[in-house]
C-alpha cells in the first residue's frame, strides 16, 4: 500500500514549510521512524520521519520549495509495490458547521416606560441643543432607533411656526418671523424672567415747554430745533447719572451698574419696533441730543440703523404721548433694569394752594425690575425727574 | 531600521537589557536550553549562561515569588509564566506579595520584576490556555500591565518595563508573536503609561489592545470605504491608562468602541467605558459599546474559538450601527 | 477482551491500543486534522494500563495534558476520543475540549488537565468524597514528574495522608517537565521519597513493566480500600515524542536522540511480547493478529471523526452553566 508524506504541522503556529533537504534518494529503502527529510519552518529546521516502512518511491515536492501544511510531498510504497497511477486525491468529508444561529451580544435598550416627555437624545446632542436654546421636542432624531444625535441639533432649523390657529375666511395668518420674532422672544423673556412693577407720576410740564421755547429762540439762527422729547431725554439722563442704580443691567446672577448713561429711545416703525441707543446721553449737549436723535429716529425708519447703534443700551424711554395715551406699563428692555413711559401733555386744572389752575401736566411711567430694585429706589428717582422736569434749573445742582 | 517579528523584537529587548545591565536575569519554564516555547528567550541560554537563563521546575507560584525575593534583593528578574492562564497559579505572589511590598512597607521597598505572559486565542488551545485575563491584574494597585500590539512598541515597552522599579506584567498576544515590523537599530524605550494613536480618524474611536489593534486597524480601513473615518487608539498600558489620550480622541469623535479579546463581564472594556462616560459625558454623540470576546470559557474547535472572539466583520457591523 | 476473562490479553491489547492510537496522532497531527496541541504517551504505556488494571469501572482517575492513555486504559470510547481531538460534535466535550480536556464522568474519569499539577487536589478531593460517602471507591492521581513541583501536589499529598484518603498517587516519571531534565529541576532520584514527609509509603517501580505497576497499584489501591490512606507509586518511563508534536526532532534541543534510542530498547510493548511468548505461549501470529484488529479500531476511529459533523456555532454559548447534562 503507497503510503503519502505530507508536509507536517510542526506546532501550533505553523501553515507552511519548505523541504530543506531530502535524506533519501527516490528508490531507496526506508524504515518507519527513519529521517526521511528536512523541513525548515520559520521557527525550526526539524527532521520529518518516515511514515511507513518501504521504498521512497516518488518525491513530489523538490528541495527547496515551500509548501502548506498537510500538502502531500512524497510517496512510500511497500517494497515490490508499484507506485499507482493516480494519486487519489483526499476525499475529506468536508462538514461546514450550519449558518451561525449565534447571537452576538444583544445591544437591547433598557425600554424606560412610555413617557411622551421622554426624548432619546445623546449627550452631546442634548448639550448643543442647550447651547443654542433649541427645544429637543422639535428635533427629528436620525440615529440608532430614532435617537437625537449632535448632527440633528446642528442641522435643525428652527420651524417657522408652531402649531398653527384655525383661520378662517376673511383671517390674516402671518408667521412670526424677523424683527417681529426677535420682539416677541425679547419681550416675553423680559415679561416671564423680571418681576415688574410700575410707578406713575404726574409732572406739571409747563417750565419745561418755556425752556424748549426760549432755547428754539437762541438756536433758531443756527437752524436747529429742539424737541419737547430732546428736553426730556436730557433730563433723564442727568437723573440718570445721579441714580446708577436704574441705568443697570442684569445678567443672570450678576448686576452690573453702567458708568455710561446709553439711553435707548423706542421708536415705532410700520410693523414692530426699534430702540436705537444715544451713547453718553449725559454728557452730550442739548443740541447733539437733539440731532442725534433727529438722525437715529430718520435711520430708524429707513431701517438703515447700524447693530452698534441698538446695542449697548442702559435705560430705555418710549413716547406713547402723541397716541393720546395718558399712562401705561411699559416693558423693560432686556438686559436693562427699567424703562421710563411718557404720556400725553394734557391741560388739567390742577390744585395750587387754594386755588385751581390750569396746567400742562403728563404722565410718567417708570417700570423696574423688582429682582434688583426696590420700589423706593425706583421712587427716588422719579421724584427726581419730577424735580428737574418742573424745575430744569435744578439740573446745576446735580 | 530593521523589520522584524514582534518575537524577535522581544528577543533583542532581553538581549540589550541584559548586556546593558547585569542585574538583569531571566527565569522560567523551558526558557533556557529550549528557548521558551514561543522562542522569545532564544539565544540567551547560549549567550548568558545558565545562572542568568534560569530553567525553573513548572512551579509558577515558585517563579513568581523568586521574582519577587530577586528584586527586592537588588536584581532585575524577568520571569516567564507559559501562558496567562497559569498566572492564577502564581496570583499570591503578584497580587498579596509584590504589589503591596512598596506601599505596605512605607514606600522602602521597590519590587523591579517583569512577568512575561502570553495570552490570547488563535491556536486551538483551549479554555486553560487562551484567556486574556488583563482585567484581573488591571484591578491591582501597585502593579503595571502593558500590552504592545507591534514589534516596535515590544522592544520599547519591555525595556521601559525592565528598567521601572515596580512590578510590570508584561502581556504578549501570542497571535501576534510572528508579525512583522519595523524597528530601530538604536537603543530606546517607549515610555509606560503613554497610549499611541495607531490611525487618525473624526467619527469613532476604536479602542484596542493585542492583537485587536490590527482587527480594529482592518475594520477601519473596510469603514472608509463606507466614508467612516476611525481613530485607533491603543492604550499600550492598562495600567495605569493614559487617559488623556483616549478622553480627547472621545472629544473629537463623539464615539467609542472598545474591541477586546477578553470576555465582556467585567472585562478592561467596562473600565474604559466607565470612565470615559464620567469624564466625557457631554461629548457622546453615542452610547460607548464594548466589542468583546462572548461570557463563555475558549472552546477548542477553531471555527467555535473563531465565533467567541470579535471579528473584523463584527467591529465593521457593530461600528456602523453607531451611526 | 475484559480484564477478568483474560488479564494478559487485556494488556496487550490495551497497551498496543494506546500505541497505535498515538502513532495515529502522529499521522493525522502532520496532515493538519488536528487543531490545537498533542502530547503523546508513546512509550509510557504501560503505567496508564498496569495502573487502570487495578481499578473497578467506578473507581476514578484524574489525568494530565498526556492524558489518551490513561483515557484509553480506563475504558475511553476511542471514537469519541478521536472525534474530540478533531474538534467533531460527536466528540466527548463536542469539540471544546480536545485533546487536553476529555473526561467521562460515567467511567470514572474526572478529567485531562492543562495545568501542570492541576488535577492533583481534584483526585483529593474525589477521594474526599468517596470516604465521606464511604462508597469504597479508590481515585488513581496520574501526573508527571515536574508536576511535584507544584504547590498543589504537596498541599495535597498532606490532606490526603492527614484524613487517610483513598487515593494512589502515580507518578509517570518521564524524565522531563517540557524540556526541563529531572535533573534539572528537582534534587532528588526519587520522588516517591517526597512520601517520608507526609508520613505515607512511596514505592518506585519501573514504570515499562506493565506486571510490576500492576502489582505496585494493586497493593496501594487494596490499602487504599481498607482505609489506611493513600501511597506514592512512582514509575520511571520515558517519553519517546517531544514534549508535543510541534517540539522539533523530538526534544533535540535538550536531549541526546541517542538516549531515545536506549529507551526504545525497554519498549514496554516489545518487553510484554517477550514475556507472553516465554510464559504464556503466545506466537508472533497472535501478535500480527491482534494488532490488525487494534488497527481496524484505530481506522474506524479516525474515519468516524473524520466523517463526523463540525459543532453548530451555538455550541459555544452553551455549558456556561450545567444543563442537566448532554448524554
């Protein structure tokens, strides 16, 4: 019976061999057990034995040629045995173990119970959405199983309009978008975030309009017109440099009195609403005042307002005067600590001493924010408007 | 520059030490007239001698523990345990005796031994020689494990292991024992503790020990083509870890993937993943996942063995479910 | 044959059958049927058979790393033996053992062992319960010379001779741990003098006498039985492979091929064929016979691992926790 050589595996490590040398020549006698050849590996060299006892009848795989493992490299016959033909190729029953039924770790998620508010985000996803004051409820999750992940926070745009009123025939339904956004977003974190509180106080205007009119006469030839409104920004703003406490601004746990008096002036526009600022507002002369604030207000409609002349702002005042409006609770403009209503001049008879008079009187209306200011402070310094307002004289004084 | 395999690379590491430094003496099963069974003391019985190549009885708590006396004593030893899982043969001696002598006795005593331990599957060897057990030394104070995964970091990493002055266990991944690279012809060491990124990447980090490294190196070449850029880090010491390195790849890339051989209760995955989520919470864009050998002892047949070990397909698959 | 038709023949056969098994090995190792790693008991057969021959089908033996003789001795099926070191799903672990983890609790036999000294408590222990059951049992401990080495072979030697267990202690003495000489890792000849310091009867026997560890077994194990504890029996063989089949030139590397061809000469086999011839008239024919039946065992063996089905995949997951049993 021809017995096969094959190439052996030495070990657990080896795939391939090479035949260093053959000890025997073809045709010559072996015994089983004898070294038959040489194999090298890239650990050993090592002797192969022969498999059987006989006759080397057939060396397949020459010295020096690297062969796999198990590869037939050789044929020992019985002595007198002629060498077949064929060599019957291995008829291995090759027995693939069945598809892999196999579970790899199951990566289930705990299933929290059902809870509308519960919302599948990343961590790093719910920390962008926090940055950028996004609502995670609006957001469409793209990751595994739905699950909100950073690109989806940074890919949201922000729905144009949330659920939408019914409308009907004859409605007008108009998204909120633009300035009117920022409005309404501004005003309602300023209403929501600030406890307000507003004092009205009835102010005898008539000194005030002599002073306008006796200026107007001096300027007249210079060909610059002071307003009612300029008086009155020029004594807010003195009154302002005296009472640090309302030209503030609060942020967050921080309250920061401004050395600067920025007074914002609300000016209305067809669809909403800017405050350019007039910096230094007291420092300024009466008649800067007035072109300045001639000029902001020409921008302001024109919409060619520039963002450094809405920024910075300390104290707001807003005119309703000229609507008819007597009195009203302004909103204060966020991050200012208060802002200042003016209503309409209107004559009244008005009790002096023991005699009624008739008087050009308006209405100011001062709203604070009572996280940082207290009712008597904020008094205070409408009393002092007051003053100034009746008495502009007094502004010396300051 | 010269290419060589990872046992090589060992090789010449003792060979350097021990010519640099005569304290430094190598001892374990079969390691001098047979060259270890892997072949990583080859020569040395040759070269040093049998009182500084010592063959010891098969006596692992006896080998540790002489370790241990040698170093305390003023030597360098280098022992030999076959397989990591005999290391449980010898855990007294690591664990209770040479971990704790410094700390124990007023930080007086400094224990500089290595222990050399392959480790790992590929070989059809079973449950009692194939297990990757680092997570059991990684849990010890006042030990070090290191784990190179190429024949640079074996050479560099098992000098800076002999020249330290504590107990290193020094994990070798048998499969990787015949891979090639480069390694310079200079002296020099890489620094324990310090991790290496093995491949630059933005979307994942892919972190590995052993012979991992190259499957997950794989995975992430297979991921490109599917536009997923990976990182790969290996730690190179799990313990202690270099944290700083792993923290801000997890920075980058938002997710973490942590291929291991070793099974997944317990495993060095759940360390890794634990802390990477306490430091990094609010950069994960994605849960950590481990990609971790089964909870099953190493059967012997290959395909089975093959089946409880992560695969480059399965570190394929599993990543793109991140996405 | 059984032991008690015909002791002789049952050791011819038994002996010749783990021979031509192991020669199979060697054959099916080489051609890459076999995965992992094999550590063959060629020339060492006749401890594995002297020693099983004293045994009873309940009694229990613990093995080693070269655990297919003991395997074979203690009445093995050689089909599923063959089909586990195939890594086959008709093998005795279903293909997660192999060749360093068999075990057939049925007939007694707790157990190859990958650890050196591993299975030197686990004997104890068997002989433990079998006292406390008092079920008459005996456990034979195989293991190797280096693995007196360990801690476990003393502390439980100690156990043992402290609570007189019924244990007998075999030392298969081949000479080498791995590569490592016995010279080369112990001071002393004999390890059976290890007894003196546990208080309990070591013997030294020559292990290729298949007649001589009979007897020495025998004696031990009849003590054992009647409660005066266990014995050292320590057999001094040989191992005419390497340590594995991947250890080049057979150990070339740390022995003389000359000594192996010494060893050859005291073939445990060959010595028993003498004796059967002188003593008991047996002729070459019954030789030639026997051993082409023993062959055709070998073949069909091989045959039916070979044709046998791989594990399914799932396999691997299972046995973690006890099942209540595959068979």
């Amino acid at each position: 019976m021809a017995t096969e050589v094959v190439m052996p595996k030495l070990g657990l490590t080896m795939t391939e061999g090479t035949i260093n040398k053959w000890l025997k020549q073809v045709g010559e006698e072996v015994k089983k057990g004898e070294p038959l050849l040489e194999v090298s590996t890239d650990k050993v060299v090592t002797e192969v034995e022969a498999p059987a006892p006989g006759v080397l009848a057939k060396i397949i795989v020459p010295e020096g040629e690297t062969v796999e493992v198990a590869k037939v490299i050789g044929i020992i016959t019985a002595l007198g045995e002629e060498l077949p033909d064929i060599l019957a190729p291995e008829t291995e029953t090759k027995s693939e173990p069945k598809a892999p039924k196999i579970q790899e770790f199951e990566r289930t998620m705990i299933q929290a119970p059902p809870a509308k508010e519960r919302i599948k985000a990343s961590p790093k996803a719910k920390k962008l959405a926090r940055e950028k004051g996004l609502d995670l409820s609006q957001i469409k999750g793209t990751g595994p199983g739905g699950r909100i992940v950073a690109r989806d926070v940074e890919n949201f745009t922000p729905p144009a309009t949330g659920p939408l009123p019914p409308v009907t025939a004859g409605d007008e339904s108009v998204e909120l978008q633009g300035m009117r956004k920022v409005i309404a977003e501004r005003m309602s974190k300023s209403f929501s975030e600030k406890p307000h509180v507003t004092l009205n106080s009835r102010v005898d205007v008539s000194a005030l309009q002599k002073l306008r009119n006796k200026i107007n006469e001096h300027l007249e030839s210079k060909g610059i017109k002071v307003t009612f409104n300029d008086l009155l920004l020029k004594v807010t703003a003195a009154a302002l440099a005296h009472h640090r406490d309302l030209n503030a601004i609060v942020e967050g746990n921080r309250l920061v009195k401004r050395g600067a008096v920025n007074l914002g002036l609300a000016v209305a526009l067809d669809d909403g609403l800017v405050v350019p600022v007039i910096k230094n507002a007291d420092r300024l002369p009466l008649a800067d005042i007035a072109s300045l604030t001639k000029e902001l207000i020409e921008k302001a409609r024109a919409g060619r307002l520039k963002p450094d002349e809405l920024q910075g702002g300390t104290f707001t005042l807003t005119n309703l005067g000229m609507y008819g409006i007597e009195n009203f609770t302004p909103i204060i403009n966020p991050p200012e600590v208060a802002i200042l209503g003016v209503g309409q001049i209107l004559k009244v008879p008005v009790v002096e001493g023991e005699e009624i008079a008739i008087k050009p009187m308006m209405y100011l209306s001062l709203s604070f924010d009572h996280r940082v200011i207290d009712g008597a402070q904020a008094a205070v310094f409408l009393k002092t408007l007051k003053e100034l307002i009746e008495e502009p004289r007094l502004i010396w004084l300051l | 520059m010269a290419q060589m395999k990872l046992v090589e690379a060992l090789n010449s590491a003792l060979r350097e030490e021990m010519e640099r430094d005569e304290r430094v003496f190598v001892l374990g099963e079969d390691v001098g007239l047979y060259g270890g069974i892997f072949g990583v003391t080859q020569g040395l019985y040759k070269q040093f001698g049998p009182e500084r190549v010592i063959d010891t009885p098969i006596s692992e708590a006896a080998i540790a523990g002489a370790a241990v006396g040698a170093a305390v004593t003023g030597m360098r030893p280098v022992a030999e345990i076959m397989f990591i899982d005999f290391i449980t043969i010898a855990m007294d001696q690591l664990v209770n005796q040479a971990a704790k002598m410094c700390y124990m006795f007023g930080g007086n005593v400094s224990v500089p031994m290595v222990i050399r331990v392959p480790a790992g599957t590929g070989r059809s060897a079973a449950a009692q020689h194939s297990q990757s057990l680092e997570a059991w030394l990684m849990h010890i104070p006042g030990l070090k494990v290191v784990c190179p995964s190429t024949p640079y970091d074996a050479k560099g990493l098992l000098k800076s292991a002999i020249r330290d002055d504590n107990p290193v266990v020094f994990i070798e991944n048998k499969i990787t024992y015949n891979l090639s690279g480069e390694v310079p012809d200079e002296d020099y060491t890489i620094p324990i503790g310090k991790a290496d990124i093995k491949r630059e990447g933005q979307d994942v980090t892919l972190l590995a020990t052993g012979n991992m490294v190259h499957y997950s190196l794989k995975a992430a070449d297979e991921l490109q083509q599917e536009g997923i850029s990976c990182e790969v880090i290996d730690p190179r010491t799990l313990r202690p870890i270099d944290y700083e390195t792993i923290i801000n790849s997890v920075v980058k890339t938002s997710r973490l993937a942590i291929v291991q051989e070793a099974c997944r209760t317990a495993g060095p995955g759940c360390e890794f993943a634990a802390t990477v989520q306490e430091r990094a919470f609010d950069y994960l864009d994605a849960p950590i996942i481990q990609i971790a050998g089964m909870d099953v002892p190493i059967p012997f047949n290959p395909k089975l063995e093959k089946t409880v070990v992560p695969s480059v397909e399965q570190i394929v698959r599993e990543v793109k479910a991140l996405f | 044959m059984s032991k008690k038709e015909n002791l002789n023949q049952w050791f011819y056969e038994t002996m010749l059958k783990i021979r031509l098994f192991e020669e199979k090995i060697i054959d099916v190792y080489a051609r890459g049927l076999m995965p992992g790693l094999a550590h063959l008991y060629i020339g060492e057969e006749a401890v594995a058979t002297g020693a099983c021959a004293t045994l009873e089908p309940s009694d229990y033996i613990t093995s080693t790393h070269r655990g297919h003789g003991h395997c074979i001795a203690k009445g093995g099926d050689l089909n599923k033996m063959m089909a586990e070191l195939f890594g086959k799903k008709t093998g005795y672990c279903r293909g997660k053992g192999g060749s360093m983890h068999i075990a057939d609790t049925s007939i007694g036999i707790l157990g190859a062992n990958g650890v050196v000294g591993g299975g030197i408590p686990i004997a104890t222990g068997a002989a433990l319960s079998s006292k406390l059951r008092k079920s008459n049992q005996v456990t034979i401990c195989f293991f190797g010379d280096a693995a007196s080495n360990q801690g476990s072979f003393h502390e439980s030697i100690n156990f043992a001779s402290v609570h007189k267990l019924p244990v007998i202690y075999v030392v298969e003495n081949n000479q080498f741990g791995i590569s490592v000489h016995q010279s080369r890792h112990q001071n002393i000849q004999d390890i059976a003098d290890r007894a003196v310091a546990y208080g309990i009867e070591g013997k030294v026997i020559d292990g290729n006498d298949v007649l001589a560890v009979k007897d020495a077994v025998g004696q031990a194990v009849a003590k054992a039985r009647s409660g005066e504890g266990p014995s050292i029996i320590e057999c001094k063989t040989y191992r005419w492979r390497g340590h594995h089949e991947g250890d080049p030139n057979q150990g070339a590397r740390y022995r003389d091929p000359k000594e192996i061809d010494d060893w050859k000469k005291k073939c445990p086999i060959a010595r028993f064929e003498k004796y059967l011839k002188s003593e008991h008239g047996y002729t070459d024919e019954t030789f030639k016979a026997t051993r082409a039946k023993i062959q055709q065992l070998i073949e069909d063996a091989v045959e039916f691992a070979r044709s046998s089905p791989e594990p399914d995949l799932e396999v691997a997951l299972q046995d973690v926790y006890y099942e209540g049993g595959r068979n």
